[in-house]
C-alpha cells in the first residue's frame, strides 16, 4: 500500500471512532479524570516503567519524553505523572483532541499535536526518549524507517527509543484465540463460534501490518542504533478477556510477566514485543 492511502485510511479509521467519544466525553465533565492513569493492573506497563528507569534513572525531572502516534493519550498522560516533560503527536485529529482533553482534566501538561509520525516539528535534539505504543505496525514498510530517521534527529545522542508492539501471530493460535469472546464496552468482540461471528469478522477492522521479533532485530542500522533490548512479553495474559474483574487479572498478568522469561521456547506465541535502542552517541 502506498504512503498517502495508508495515512488517509489511519486518520478516517481513528477519526470515526473517536471523534463521537470526544464530543461525548467534552459534555460529561467527568469523562477521562483520572481514566487509564496507569493501567497499574497491567504488567506491561510496569515492566515498561522499569526499562524506562533502567535505562534513564528513575528521576525523570527535567528528561523530556515524546510519545508517537499517541492514541488516547493514555501512555502520554501516564509518563508525565512519572515526572517526564511530555510531548505527543498522532495522525488522527480526534485522538489529539480526546488525548488533549485527558491531559487536561488530570492537570498535566502535554503538549499535543496532530501530525504524521514521520515529518512531525519536533524540535531536533531534544529528548532524552521516544517512545511509540503499537504505532509501527501502523506503518507501511517505508513510512516504519522514515519513522526512525524523525526518532533519531528528536533524540539526543544517547538518548532512548523505546516500542511495544503487538507481534504477528501464527494462523492456528489465532484461531483459538478467537474462541474466546472480548467482553469490552469500547471494542466488543463475539466468540467465532456464535452466530455473530460472521458479521463481525466482515467488519472493517483496524488497519495494520503485524510484525514478528525478528524484523525488529533488524530494523535498526547499526551506524545509527544501539539495539538495547528486544524482548517478547505476554502469554497467558491473552486471558484477561475471560474476566473484568481486576484482581483476578491482575493476578494473570503477574504470574504471566513472571514466568515468560522461561518460556522463551513458545516466543511465537507472545502478545507484545517491547524494543529499546539507543542513538549513537
Ligand atoms: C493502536 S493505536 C495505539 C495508540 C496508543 N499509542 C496506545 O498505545 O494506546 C495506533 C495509533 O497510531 C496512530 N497512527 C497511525 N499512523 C500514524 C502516523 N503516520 N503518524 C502518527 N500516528 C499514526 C493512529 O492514529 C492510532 O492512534
């Protein structure tokens, strides 16, 4: 797919969803207070807040972090509660205005812009880190390196990218997957043996190119790059969509990010891969 018709189908497909739970939000003052900051029962996002503070200490006064393709601006809004000066972008203008409006009804200050991840006006040099939250697979192949030629020139030398990224899945575990219906408020999802099924998996989905741990160990010119970590997480939490009750996901997630370090021999089943690279000095 061409660059322009990918953008074009990133922006409508975000716009349309999310431009009605703006306005929705904007009229219930209490919509966002507090929402998604942080998601604490989610491992991920400790075992993130842990690479962050290894690579960075974990006093982040006076570090400036930017986040691309920024969505909600959940991730935006959880680095500025951990002391980051934050900065955030994303294609879409509704997930701008929605991440905005987060932003401000938890009194943080993140500064958010709608642009194309890989021309943005970022000031060169300026960061200690990047990071992008499920943004690359977003990409067409080309738009993925022009992605990383904007990180490199915003990044100081030294400084950290940091990615998580949904990885690609082999046809018959996806299969099972499926199975198991997604019992979400935001993004529902019937199980493929109920009659729904059909409907649903006609359905215009998100538009993405999964990808595999490999292709990230690659994806890095090593004149440029120090590849840091490149690290598979996530298993059994696929099982989270069986309960919303949060202890008991909270439990599944511990006991996931425990043991999957041991488990590297089912790494084509993880659900995420978190990358970290450093600019070259
Ligand atoms: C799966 S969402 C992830 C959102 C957020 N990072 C998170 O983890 O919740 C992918 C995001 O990438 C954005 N996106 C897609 N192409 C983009 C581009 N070229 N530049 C900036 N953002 C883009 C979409 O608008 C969407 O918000």
């Amino acid at each position: 797919m061409e660059s322009e018709e990918n953008k074009a189908l990133q922006r409508t497909h975000y716009d349309d969803i999310t431009l009605p739970i703006y306005e929705r939000c904007l009229a219930d003052e209490s919509a966002l207070v507090g929402a998604g900051l942080p998601q604490r029962y989610m491992k991920v996002h400790r075992l993130v807040e842990a690479y962050v503070d290894e690579q960075l200490g974990s006093d982040h006064s006076g570090q400036a972090l930017v986040d691309f393709g920024c969505g909600w601006g959940e991730w935006a809004c959880y680095f500025a509660t951990l002391g980051f000066e934050v900065w955030a972008q994303d294609i879409s203008e509704g997930n701008v205005k929605l991440a905005d409006l987060r932003a401000q009804r938890n009194n943080l200050d993140v500064r958010i812009h709608t642009s194309d991840c890989t021309a943005t006006e970022f000031p060169d040099v300026h960061f200690d880190m990047a990071t992008g939250m499920a943004l690359v697979h977003h990409l067409t192949l080309e738009e993925e390196q022009r992605f990383y030629d904007e990180v490199y020139r915003v990044l100081k030398p030294g400084g950290y990218a940091l990615f998580k990224e949904p990885l690609k899945e082999m046809a018959w575990f996806r299969r099972v997957v499926e199975l198991v219906p997604v019992r979400d408020k935001r993004n529902p999802r019937p199980s493929r043996l109920s009659p729904q099924w059909k409907a649903y998996a006609a359905q215009e989905h998100e538009p993405e190119r999964p990808v595999s741990v490999a292709h990230f160990r690659q994806a890095f010119p090593p004149d440029k790059w120090d590849v840091v970590r490149v690290v598979p997480t996530g298993l059994f939490s696929r099982l989270d969509r069986l309960t919303r009750h949060t202890p008991t996901r909270t439990a599944i997630h511990d006991w996931d990010y425990r043991v999957f370090h041991r488990m590297t021999f089912l790494r084509k089943l993880f659900r995420n891969v978190i990358v970290i690279v450093r600019k070259r000095a």
